[in-house]
C-alpha cells in the first residue's frame, strides 16, 4: 500500500491540540517572575501505524514535548487526547492504564536500567506489578520471549546491564518497553548515543516491530538523515515553536521554511560532486525565557523580512 493509501484509510490514535509548556524560574526576591518557554503551541495528529519524526536543535523543546504528551510534566495549556479520549493531566488508575499503552525509549538505555538487577527482572518488573502476567514463571516465560523479539539471546535474562554493549543495552529497554504491550512508542533520541552501524540495526528492529507488532511512533531527534530513514512524516521544532510539517518525501522535495533548508544543508553527502551549498546559520540561538516576536526563527533567518 501507498503512503498516500495509508494515509487515508489511517485513524489518528493520538492528537495534540495547542500544547503549551511554560516553565519558571526564580529571577530574584525584587525581580519579576520570568518562564521559560519551552513548548509553545504545538498541535498535529498522529496516525495508527504511522511514524512521525520530531526533528530540531538541541533546546528546541522535543523531549519536553514528549514528556507532557506522557503526562510526566504537567502541561501549561492545551489538551491530549488518546483515541478520541481526553488524558491531559490524568491521575490514579486512568493515568497507569494511559502508561501501559503510551511507552518511552529513552537515549541512554543504561540510565534507565536498575545495574543491581539482572536484565530478565528488569523486565519483569513491570509485567509483574501492572499484572500483565498472572505469576513470576509465566513472567519469565515472557521476558525470553521479548528478548528473542528483539534480537538478544534467551540466556540473557541472568545477565547484569553493564555486561552489555550500548545496542544491546538500547535492544534490552526495547524489550523493557514492549514488556506492557504499548501502542504507542516514543524513541527520544534512541539512536544517537549508538554507532552508525548499531544505529541502522536498531532502526531496522523498529521498522520490523512496526510491522510485526502494529505499533505506532514518535521518534525524535536532532539528526535529519536518521529521522528520514524512519519516518513517513516530519515535524520541525525550533525554540519549542512547530516550523514546519509534512510528509518525509514533499518535505525534502518541496522544503518550505528556512530553517528546514538548513537542516537539510548540513546532512552529510558521500560525495562533493553535486553537493549542495551547505547553508551557516548566523548567530546563537535566543533565549526560550524571552524569545522574539513573530516567527522564532527570524533572528537567525538568512531570507527574514520585516513581515517575520
């Protein structure tokens, strides 16, 4: 089936309506209160099946983004909902049901692993105290077999993390997040810490367990060439404000914003023949705390104007 095909017969499993995230900070006993504005009105629909790349500069605000999508920030404004169904700021029972289903893969695998516990207890873990299973046998049972999904041998599962690799470790909280059957996985920035070889056999495990399980991604990163790999629509952060987006192919083929152009510039060619004019960006990034009026890029912009 076509993208476009896919596209149309697709329903939106997620769908962010204005998303705002402000957060405070202390400006002194006689100053006034000042915020930080991280995530600034950011709406777009996320299809079943489907996988949107979220791409943009370091501080551009996607982690945050995914963080109060998941409820784990609480929001300043704007609204969530998960198959039609309100979960901005839930709590108690309907927020542990809304985790089972909404998953995070983190950048640092080893961070997000217990190093006194053996792999097959880390995932076990959460089976056991959500009640995905009914006892620790049928646990275990299961945790070799979400090792094996993902690509890792069965006798694993007595193995401590730091006796992994960093693909490995990345292959262990895979299988540590599908361990409550999501439908949804965030991947923030699951590939950059990787080489470049590790990275593509991880975004191939993606791609298969796409297909292989029915899941749906939001997979963010500040490297374009690996969200275009991935994805089947892109969204371009800047300063926490939503640039530009569109599907991978129109985006590259008719790259509508500035900033977009310039992150496409500075992908790396195998080769200068034919290689495009890689575009600089002038100056640093402004302060979230008082960003500029008009487009956030405009400060930067190599074609602004003063309708910017």
């Amino acid at each position: 089936m076509k993208k476009e095909d896919k596209a149309l017969t697709a329903e939106p499993i997620l769908q962010v309506q204005g998303l705002t995230k402000y957060f405070d900070i202390n400006a002194g006993l006689f100053k006034p209160k000042r915020q930080v504005h991280a995530v600034e009105n950011v709406s777009f629909v996320l299809n079943e099946s489907e996988t949107l790349g979220i791409v943009g500069e370091s501080g551009s605000g996607k982690s945050t983004l995914a963080r109060v999508i998941l409820g784990l920030l609480p929001e300043t404004g704007g609204k969530v909902f998960y198959r039609e169904q309100d979960i901005t700021g839930l709590h108690g029972r309907q927020a542990k049901k809304l985790h089972q289903e909404l998953q995070m893969v983190f950048q640092d695998p080893y961070a997000s692993l217990n190093p006194r516990l053996k792999i097959g207890e880390a995932i076990a873990e959460p089976m056991l105290v959500n009640h995905v299973v009914k006892d620790k046998n049928e646990a275990k049972q299961e945790v070799k077999r979400l090792l094996e999904t993902v690509g890792l041998r069965e006798d694993m599962i007595e193995r401590f993390p730091h006796e992994f690799s960093g693909g490995q470790r990345q292959r262990i909280g895979i299988a540590r997040a599908l361990a409550l059957q999501p439908k949804i996985l965030i991947c923030d920035e699951s590939v950059s810490a990787l080489d470049v070889s590790v990275q593509a056999q991880i975004l191939n495990l993606f791609n298969q367990l796409k297909r292989q399980l029915n899941l749906t991604y939001m997979f963010i990163g500040h490297d374009l060439s690996v969200v275009k790999y991935i994805s089947d629509r892109i969204l371009v952060l800047y300063l926490g404000e939503v640039m530009e987006m569109a599907e991978t192919e129109e985006l590259f083929a008719h790259t509508l914003h500035p900033y977009t152009k310039a992150l496409i510039s500075a992908i790396p060619e195998p080769s200068t023949k034919g290689r495009k004019q890689r575009i600089l960006l002038e100056g640093d990034i402004p302060s979230s705390v008082d960003p500029p009026a008009g487009c956030r890029f405009c400060t930067r912009c190599y074609q602004a104007t003063d309708k910017c």
